[in-house]
C-alpha cells in the first residue's frame, strides 16, 4: 500500500491492483485510525469516513491533482511503482 502523499496529518495511499472491490480509480485517505475510500474521477467517498474537514481537504486536492491521480492508477493497475503526488499546502 504506497503512500503517494501526506498533509495535515492525512495518508493518501493507493492500492495495487485494488480495482476488484470498488471496480473504479480510487484512493485511500488514512486519519487518526479512520479510512475512507474516494472515488477520483468525482471526490466522492465510495467506503468508509473520516472527519468533514479532512473530507473536503481531500476532495480538493482531488480535484487539483486528478491526472496525476489516474497516471498512478493506471501505474498501479499494472503493478508498476507509483509516483508521489505534492500535497496541499
């Protein structure tokens, strides 16, 4: 499980060839002991939560980041080593 960024104290990771469950490109945000799936194409959590706030701070850098989001699906999809992505600032 590959962490491809961190900020504000949330672990974006992505899984390999974690295309069986959710069948879409997804992420894992990891906070304080919770983890939430969301979806890449639209920021929307698919499984799990964590706090609203943090919600949101994924969400946006979702949406600032998304082709680079779907270059390291595509990367992990094909078992191949992902690339970490800058975090909020």
């Amino acid at each position: 499980m590959p962490t491809i960024s961190m900020f504000y104290g949330i672990l974006i990771c992505m899984y390999f060839y974690d295309d069986e469950r959710h069948h879409l490109p997804h992420i894992h945000a990891k906070y304080q002991g919770q983890d939430a799936a969301f979806n890449i194409l639209d920021g929307e959590v698919i499984s799990g939560e964590i706090p609203l706030a943090k919600k949101r701070l994924v969400q946006a850098w979702i949406e600032i980041n998304r082709e680079s989001l779907l270059a390291d699906w595509e990367l992990a999809a094909s078992g191949q080593q992902l690339l970490p992505i800058d975090p909020l600032r």
